[in-house]
C-alpha cells in the first residue's frame, strides 16, 4: 500500500551563492517550494535550511536532521528548488537519488529542474549534477579571485571588526577607529612595551573588568548569546592568554592588513589549513593606525625575548630553532646541578618522555653556543669582506640542490596528477557499475569514499608540490635577502635571540659518537633562512 506523502521541505545557500544575488536566497527558495506544495497539497513534515553550507559535502546540519527523519520513517519525499540546493557533489547526488532512495521508497523532487523520481529522472540528471559541480569548482575559483582582488586594493573582509576598530557604514570593507574601545587595544600594547607578558596582561584585565571582545559584541550585536547564557558576570571579563597575544601580534593596530593566512584544502573539502608565513598577503596602509610601529616591534622583540627565559631567568636564545636530527621533535633545555659547576643542556624531549620512540641526543649549552657563534661569525666576516663570492657560492649551491629537488618534485607532480585522471576515470566507471547493478550498493559506498579520500589526498599533494617548485625557483632572490640579514650583525661577539630568529631556521642535533680515546664527535647541521644548510 502506497504510503501518505510527508514532504520535508529543504533549502540551501552557501556564502559562494551570496555573489549571484538574490535568485537562490532562502526566501527565495521558500517561496517557490510552499507555492509548489500548496498547488500540489503536499502535507508537510517539517522544513529544514542550511544557510551558508556548501552543496559539495553533506555534513550539513539540517540535511543531517532530515536524514534522520528519513531513516526514522518520519519523512518520505524531500521537496527542493532544484537540484543545486541538495547537493553539488555528483557521486552523492546520483548515489542518492538512483540507489538510495529508489531503495527505500523515498520521492525526491526538483521544482525549477522539473525532475520528480516517482516519474522518473530524465537522463540529463547525471549531466545537471556534474555541471553542478563544475558550477561550485568555477564559483570558488572566481570567488577566490574576487577577494584577492579586493585585499589588493585594501579593502578587509570581515563578520565582525577587531576590537578598537568598528565598520565604516560608508564602505563595509574598510575599518574605522571606535573611539569606545581603541583604549583597550592602547593599555594591551603600553603594558606588553613596558615589560608585561600576555598572562599578567590577562591577569590584569580581569582584575579591572576589562570587557572582553566577546561581550562588547554580544552588548552590540547580541552576538554569542550562547557563550554568556547562564554564566557569572566573570565571564564577561575572562581574557585568555590567547586573546592578548593575538592583539599584541596583529598588524591591523599598525594600520595594515594580512590576507591568505589559511585557506580550504579544496572548493570539496571546507576544512581550514593553515599557510607559511611567506603565502601571506600584506597591505600596508589600508586603515588608520591605534598604535606606532615602533611601539608595535618593540612589542614584537619583548615576545620573542621573553619566551626565551627559564625559571632562573637563565636567557634560552636557542627556542625553538634546537631539534633532534632523528625524530625531529624540539630538544629540551635543562640544567645539571649536581656538579659543583652547574651547566645547561639539551636532550631529545621524545626521549625524554621514556617512550623508546628516539635515542639521548645531547649536547652541552655551552658547546652549541660556541659553534653556532663561530659558523654566523664565519659568514658575517665572509659576507662583510667578500659579499658578492657569498652571493654566487650560495647561489651555485642552491642551483645544484635546486636542481635535483625540481627533478624530485617535477616526477612526483607528474604522478600525482596522473593518478588523479586515473580516478576520475575510476568514478565514471564505478557508477556506471553502480546504476547496471555490477557491484553491490555497499561496494559502491566503499569505494566512493575509498576513492575521494584519495582524491583530496592528491589535491593537497599536488598544491604542495607546486608551491615547492614555485619556491625552488625563488632561491635565488632568497640568497639576496639572507645576505642582507647577516649584515645587520656585523663581526658579532656574542649569539642573541633576535640575531638566531633572524638568521637560523632550525638547527639539528646528530647523536653523539665516543671514540675509543674517550673524545665525542657529534654533528650539528645549521640551516638559515632563506638558503638552507649552506655550510
């Protein structure tokens, strides 16, 4: 017996949908969908909306929720616009409405699309949800351009402005000093350049009920109500070590501003992924400045000075740059004081955890201190006396690494993408299998997801490999600028922390060989920014 319809009425709009204006809006789509209902007397279950979702995966709140309607029996016809609005994803989509649904008796229907599976998809279906999922690639890529577009001419894009700044209501891309709150970004700044970390920063806007970021604008904007909601009025000044740090590294205070720090894996996956440093995009100049940018780097050496400290007030100018050539974790500083002359040192900090995992790198603070002083006064003297045989020595250095790293690189890339052709090729005919019922409907869910996580996989693969050949070709104005940097610390007499930010990127610890005299040999490998391990 033919079951009663109860229809869920579905709408979609991902931010990408934003640019194409109003025609696919929410109430767009609610319009048609009731008018449709209504001319049909469809009874209605429920409606579900998915606001600023991608239709390239499925992990989307409310279609989650109406799944679960489905699967309890509550909901057996799923009412959309058209087919975008479910999903732009094509295996999913024809996985849904030829194999799934058709299996368990649920109706699906595309107003605008006039496709209705209880008549029977038209064979232009496969077609519309692969353009579909053109249409998303396409619109992420001129979405993307369209912001970078934007960040060229300095205009920022933002939900909500940071705290000491506020939107201009002339221009919704450009910020505007808040004369409320600048005072807050101005006391965060005069107590980190007169000698104060961020947790007795914290400490002390807490203890003066500082309002926090969060508070200011839920009191504005009634936005997250949810973090507020039953907590003790504390939580409105409850600033954390990481707030004060953001603000005390943001640029924007100087009156720049810094695009492309993360980015999505892929116009499939949303997940954020976090880029070097040298991807960012800086634009100076683009709103007025809170604070001076001498106060600013001042700000920026007393971070990095700081950090470098142990419990004793014992300087620690090698944090961060010292790790284990085996494992590669960061090496652990400590101090031996059970000898009558204590001395300090380092050791592998995964060995330390007893797991077996690594073995005792270890070398004494002082003989690091006195190597590594001896290599940056080697080519400070070299680069003083001699800077253009510097530049020429490391510039054939790099040639010849450039060149079998590209080589490397260019075969690897080569393969990658082959594979991905491979798989496209694989999901057509794993479809075709699929809809001719060669394989079972399990197999077929095994294999897709199998197959896209390949695929993502090879994404992230060939961006990286591009990137390293795009850097590779880079070396060479990279040698220019280490030399710049070895000039500002002329003939040096002693190794500090800004000197080792500077010019270090990491240095690797060997373990130890005793020799049968009783003397140790140990390989430590220093390599600098810009160029590597040159020495």
């Amino acid at each position: 017996m033919k079951q009663p319809i109860q229809a869920a009425l579905y709408m979609r709009l991902s931010r990408d949908d934003e640019y194409y204006g109003d025609s696919v809006s929410i109430e767009t789509q609610r319009t048609i969908i009731n008018q449709f209902v209504r001319e049909q007397g469809f009874p209605v279950y429920d409606e579900y909306v998915d606001d600023g979702w991608s239709g390239t995966n499925f992990d989307r709140p409310d279609f989650k929720r109406m799944m679960d309607d489905v699967d309890s029996g509550k909901v057996n016809c799923i009412i959309t616009k058209d087919l975008s609005r479910f999903g732009r994803e094509h295996i999913q989509m024809g996985h849904y409405l030829e194999i799934d649904f058709p299996a368990r008796g649920i109706r699906y229907i595309a107003i605008t699309d006039n496709e209705d599976t209880e008549k029977g998809l038209s064979d232009f279906v496969p077609f519309k949800n692969l353009f579909n999922e053109w249409f998303a690639k396409d619109t992420s890529r001129k979405v993307k351009a369209a912001l970078k577009a934007k960040f060229a001419k300095g205009q920022r894009i933002f939900a909500y402005a940071p705290i000491g700044y506020r939107k201009d209501p002339d221009d919704k891309c450009h910020l505007l000093i808040d004369e409320e709150t600048r005072w807050i970004v101005e006391k965060i700044f005069d107590m980190a350049y007169h000698g104060d970390g961020a947790a007795r920063i914290a400490r002390r806007l807490a203890g003066e009920q500082v309002p926090t970021p969060a508070w200011l604008n839920f009191q504005r904007y009634g936005t997250f109500a949810h973090i507020f909601r039953d907590q003790p009025e504390s939580k409105r000044y409850m600033w954390t070590i990481a707030q004060v740090k953001s603000i005390l590294k943001d640029e924007t205070y100087i009156g720049n501003s810094v695009h492309n720090k993360q980015s999505n894996i892929s116009f499939k996956n949303k997940k954020k992924v976090r880029k070097p440093p040298s991807e960012w995009v800086h634009i100076e100049n683009t709103q007025e400045a809170i604070i001076s940018r001498e106060v600013f780097d001042r700000v920026q050496e007393h971070i990095v000075s700081r950090r470098r400290s142990t419990k004793d007030q014992t300087p620690q100018i090698f944090a961060g740059l010292v790790k284990c050539a085996d494992c590669g974790w960061s090496m652990r500083f400590g101090t031996n004081r059970q000898n009558k002359t204590p001395y300090s040192h380092f050791t592998c900090s995964q060995y330390g955890q007893g797991t077996g995992n690594c073995s005792n790198h270890y070398i004494r603070y002082d003989v690091l201190y006195a190597f590594v002083l001896s290599r940056v006064q080697y080519w400070a003297k070299e680069v003083q006396d001699h800077e253009d045989t510097v530049l020429q020595r490391l510039i054939k250095t790099g040639d010849k690494n450039r060149d079998s790293a590209n080589r490397k690189a260019a075969a690897n890339l080569k393969k990658a993408e082959k594979r991905q052709r491979d798989l496209d090729t694989l999901f057509t005919k794993l479809y075709e299998d699929r809809v001719s019922e060669k394989i079972t409907e399990r197999n077929f869910s095994i294999l897709s997801q199998k197959y896209q996580q390949e695929q993502e996989e090879l994404e992230t693969k060939i961006t990286a490999l591009k990137n390293q050949l795009k850097q590779n070709e880079e070396q060479v104005s990279g040698a220019e600028q280490w030399i710049e940097l070895v000039k500002q610390f002329s003939r040096p007499t002693e190794l500090t922390a800004l000197m080792l930010n500077t010019l270090v990127e990491k240095i690797l610890i060997h373990t130890a060989i005793k020799n049968p005299d009783g003397t140790r040999e140990q390989e430590i490998e220093i390599f600098f920014r810009f160029v590597g391990k040159i020495d």
